[in-house]
C-alpha cells in the first residue's frame, strides 16, 4: 500500500520548490533512457581502505591513525568530487603503504609468497606473489606489462637492498598505485559521446564497495574473470548475496545510515556535565550501538520486515543500564544492550531515539533549528539556503525562556519566509533534551510542541500540514509521499557517490517508484540502484 497522494510513486515532485516555497516543483518529462553519468576514478574512503586490507591480508597500517576524516559538508562523506589527495594524505598513504610492505615480509603467506622470503627470486614463486597480491589489491588480473613493471622493480630493489626490501618497495607501489587507491569507473570506449559499458571487474567493485565497503570476494572476481556481471540477473542475485552475508553488509548499511542521520561523530558530541551528570563519555558507544542493533533487528533479524516505514516509526530501543534512564526505563542491568518496546505516546522511529537526539544537540541546549533545519534537508530533501549576508542576530529573549519562546521570533520579519519550513519541527521535537530525554516542561514552563509542516508534495505552502506534538508529525508524514522519495534519493547519491542536486531528476524517480512498488523495503531499494543503467555503464 502506498501513502496517501502518492500516486504510486512514494516520491514528491523533483525539481522546483524554492527556499520560500514560491516556486510549484517542475513537471517532469522522463520518457525514454535515462541519462548516464560521465566516467571518473572515485578516490576509496578511509573506511573502504581500512575493510580492504583487513579482509585482504587481515592488516591494517597503524598510520591509518593519522588520516583526516573524509571531507563532508552537505551530502555524504563519499562524495568522489570531494575525494581528493592532499599532500598529507600521500604523506600518510605513503607511511601505510611501507607498513604494509612490512607486514608482507613478517607474513609472506598472506600475500601469496609461498617460498623463503629471503631468497624470493624472479621464477614461479615471485610471479605467484605478484599475481596473487597484485589481484587482491587492484580488485582485477594484472596485464603481462603490469606484471614485468612489477618485476622490474622487485629485481631493481632486490639488487639494492636484498628481497626483503624489493617486497616492501613491491607493496607499497602496489598500494600507492591508482589502481588501488581509486575505484575506476572508465569503461573500455574512449570515444566522446559513446556509452561505455563498464568492466566486469568495475562492476564488482561498484556492487561490493557499495554493499560492503570492502573489495569483491573470490565468487564476485570469478563471475567478473568469466564476463558473467552484465546479465542482470546475475547482478541482481549478487547483490542478494552480497546484502544478505549481514557480518559484511550490516556495517556499510551502518555507515550509511549514521551518515544520513549525521551522527558518525557522536562521540564528539559532549555533554555539560553540571546539568548532565548521567552523560558519562562511553554513552555515546553505547548510542552508536543502539543504532546499530535497531537497524539489524529490521533488516535482518527474525520478523524484521526491512521497511523504512518500520525505521521511522517503531516504538522500541536497545538500552542498557546507562542508556535506559533516557528513556524513563527501570530494571535494565549490565552493559549489554537489550531490546526494550518504548511508550508509543513519547516516541515514534529513529528520529526520537537518543542515537539522533544525542548527536543533533549543543552540550546544554537543543539546537532548536538544527534539528529542524536537519530534518527538512535529509528527510524531506528540501535544503533551506543560508540567508543573504549570513545568520543574523539571534533576538533577546528573557533568561529562562522556553526554546519556543527564543525562536518564535523567526515567524515574522525576513527570517520567516524559511524558517517557517522547518521551525515547526524544531518545536515538536523541544519535548527531548539535549541527550535525548523525554520532557513536558522547560524551566518550569510547559512546551508547546504544536506546529505545521509545509510539504515539497505540496509545493511548500503555507501553513502546511498541522501536527498535535512530534508523535503525531511522524505518524502523519509517514503517510505521506514526500518521506519515502527523498529516503530513495539519498540512498541514490550514497550509492552514487554523487550530490543530490547532481543526480537528474529522472534517474532519482525511477529508483523512488521502484522502492514505492515494493513497500519501502529497504534491500529493494539497494537492488533497485544495482539495477540501474548508471550502475552498468557511462557516457564518455
């Protein structure tokens, strides 16, 4: 069954709506084939680098350690335009390719060097650990003229320093080489303005680094040497396999999903302990955890339905003896995380748990307009812009204010035209604290969570949908269409590793009413996106 007004597509219109919802959303004309994006290398993430070399060789450099974090402002931390390397990061790549290379002399069975490492001479032994490791790395069968590099500069080092160091010096190149470092996306057809089908290979690692943040297994490498990834039915089966192996696939699900909540850095988000004292620092590992349990109890678990109207709307929680008095819950013991059910007149979806609430707060306040500003770019998928000229100053309000009464000032004057979008969100979700605690009052006054919600489906027009407290806003908009496309968009630019407003419109409605017509399970969604023409080919 889909929403009401939807129309079957589960999505809102695409295209229009502006900050003050002056604009009706543009009609969209997606007959024909979809357009394709242009081919790119995309550099690997941290995480992805991380998951390789574990699985790969069960080693990871402990200059990793020293990596920034992936560049991130609106969108994913996946973006490839984004994905850039600095000087500091070839410093760093640099250092964890030599520690690799270290690792492949301590354990030369790891990397395919079946003989005594110290006598490693050109012959079937050097050519065993080049194919083998070369292969694990760069995610594809060496071509004979990458092989004799390779063995150049293992008889050049050797020659110099001995085998050990032309083994280091080997993996090290190997690790620094774009083969590795990036993800082609180039095809075989360099004409300009052809489509250019995609490599088996390419498409293994496009199916596993999306499912799993790591590279292809030997099944995925087999059907890629064997020409088998084009047949989309036997992408698609892959990619059931791949979703349902949850060891591997729950992880990257996890980090899409802190992502998209924007909570990855949770343990940064530290608390006033004078008016906290509860908010011991390892909650905030406990939180995280939380998310991960009630994202595996839906998609994986027995009689997990893999619906994000679940996600969005269930009334229970993972909690242990530090994390259940945010939820008012008595008689949990331990540090295990257990599930308990959460009164359904307080919360409703992972929006209301103390992972997002937690996270989307300052040390001592709510972030009012955060949380609300949050919830209409990533839920409803409608970015308020920055005022010309920047925020202006925040209007006095007397000391001991409700976050209402600070903020009602945006309703009228310049502020109002966008903070009426997203506001009303803010207000309703002033019934949690700044660690995620359900509350009535505020300095001994009590909240008004009412508000309106004007909808993208709806062209953003004032006042917009009505809702009692924020209980009731989900159960309203989880009816609504508006949720579930923009759901589908933002998997589609994760899955992408392109920004929203880059991806065309057309491409982004395709997958919407693919995850409408199968009831938003979420695993539909991914093989709607593994399904789509972008995922095979390019246009040059």
């Amino acid at each position: 069954m889909t929403p009401s007004g939807s129309a079957g597509t589960g999505a809102p219109p695409i295209g229009g709506g502006g900050a003050g919802g002056a604009s009706p959303p543009s009609v969209l004309n997606c007959t024909g084939s979809l357009p394709l994006a242009q081919p790119r290398a995309w550099r690997l993430t941290t995480t992805q680098i991380v998951n390789t070399l574990r699985d790969q060789f069960g080693f990871v450099p402990p200059s990793v350690g020293s990596l920034p974090a992936d560049t991130r402002l609106d969108g994913f931390a996946n973006q490839s335009a984004k994905l850039t390397i600095s000087p500091f990061l070839a410093e760093t790549y640099f250092a964890m390719g030599h520690e690799l290379g270290a690792n492949a002399v301590a354990n030369p069975s790891r990397f395919g060097i079946t003989c005594d490492v110290t006598k490693l001479a050109p012959g079937t032994c050097l050519s065993g650990f080049l194919n083998t490791t070369g292969q694990k790395m760069w995610r594809r069968p060496l071509t004979p003229t990458e092989l004799s590099s390779l063995t150049t500069l293992f008889t050049t080092t050797s020659g110099q320093g001995g085998p050990t160091a032309a083994v280091t010096s080997v993996v090290q190149a190997l690790f620094l080489s774009p083969n590795f470092l990036h993800r082609t996306e180039l095809g075989t057809v360099a004409q300009a303005g052809a489509v250019t089908p995609l490599t088996d290979h390419e498409i293994a690692s496009s199916l596993s680094y999306l499912l799993w943040d790591s590279a292809p297994d030997d099944e995925l490498l087999s059907l890629a040497s064997q020409s088998k990834l084009r047949d989309r039915t036997v992408l698609i089966a892959q990619a059931r396999r791949l979703f349902e192996a949850r060891d591997r696939s729950g992880p990257a699900i996890n980090n899409f999903l802190q992502q998209w909540l924007r909570i990855e850095n949770l343990s940064l988000a530290v608390k006033d302990a004078a008016m906290f004292p509860m908010a011991a620092p390892e909650i905030a590992e406990d939180l995280k955890e939380e998310l991960r349990l009630y994202a595996n109890s839906i998609l994986f678990d027995v009689g997990g339905d893999r619906s994000f109207k679940t996600l969005f709307t269930a009334s229970y929680a993972f909690v242990n003896a530090r994390t259940a008095p945010i939820y008012g819950l008595t008689g949990v013991t331990g540090n295990a995380l257990v599930r308990r059910d959460l009164d359904r007149a307080q919360r409703r979806g992972v929006i209301s748990m103390a992972p997002f609430l937690w996270g989307k707060s300052h040390a001592s306040e709510t972030n009012l307009v955060g949380r609300g500003a949050y919830f209409r770019a990533e839920l409803l998928c409608h970015r308020v812009p920055l005022p010309a000229g920047g925020v202006p100053p925040g209007a006095f309000a007397p000391p001991n204010s409700t976050g209402r009464q600070k903020f009602e000032i945006h309703s009228t004057g310049g502020c109002a035209s966008c903070h009426q979008l997203f506001d009303g969100i803010g207000f309703a979700l002033e019934n949690y604290d700044a660690i995620g605690r359900f509350r009535t009052t505020e300095y001994g006054q009590m909240i008004d969570p009412t508000g309106t919600l004007p909808l993208p489906s709806e062209n953003n027009a004032l006042p917009g949908m009505a809702f009692s407290n924020f209980v009731d806003l989900v159960d309203k908009l989880a009816e609504k269409p508006d949720l579930y496309g923009c759901f589908a968009q933002q998997y589609t630019s994760y899955a992408a590793g392109r920004d929203l407003p880059e991806i065309d419109a057309c491409e982004k409605k395709a997958i919407a009413d693919q995850f409408a017509q199968a009831n938003y399970k979420i695993d539909e969604l991914m093989l709607a996106v593994v399904g789509s023409p972008n995922f095979v080919d390019r246009k040059n």
